[in-house]
C-alpha cells in the first residue's frame, strides 16, 4: 500500500537513534511503504520492527530494502 508522504523531521541512518514509541515511515523511491510506531530494532542486523497504521499488522524494514524516515509529530 503506497500514501503520500508527510512531515517528516530527518531520516534515519542508525538505528541507534531509534526508540520504541517513536513514528516513522518506511519509503522506497519516495513512496511511503509502511508508517507506525516502532516496536524494536536491532541496530547489528539493520532491522526495525514496527506496528503499521497503514495495514495494521506488525512489519520488519531492513535499511537496505528502506529509507527510515522519522515522522514530526
């Protein structure tokens, strides 16, 4: 499922940086993919796991296959 981007305040390159609670965005040549609240992440593996808003299910993004975005709130 593919929506329109929104706000967004920086991507995400280390997942470090991430915590659960915080809502992102999951893009592929612009397109938002996933958008949720992030669950867990596993910085060493490159994966993120989050609950989708979009499609309602919970969802693993791997940064070679998505841009993170971290979403304004």
């Amino acid at each position: 499922m593919t929506a329109l981007a929104t706000r967004t305040t920086a991507r995400i390159l280390d997942l470090c940086a991430l915590a659960p609670g915080a809502i992102v965005e999951a893009r592929r040549r612009n397109e938002v993919h996933y958008r949720g609240c992030v669950e867990d992440a596993a910085p060493s593996l490159g994966v993120v796991w989050i609950r989708d808003d979009l499609a309602g299910h919970r969802a693993i993004l791997h940064l070679d296959e998505y841009s993170i975005w971290h979403v304004a709130a």
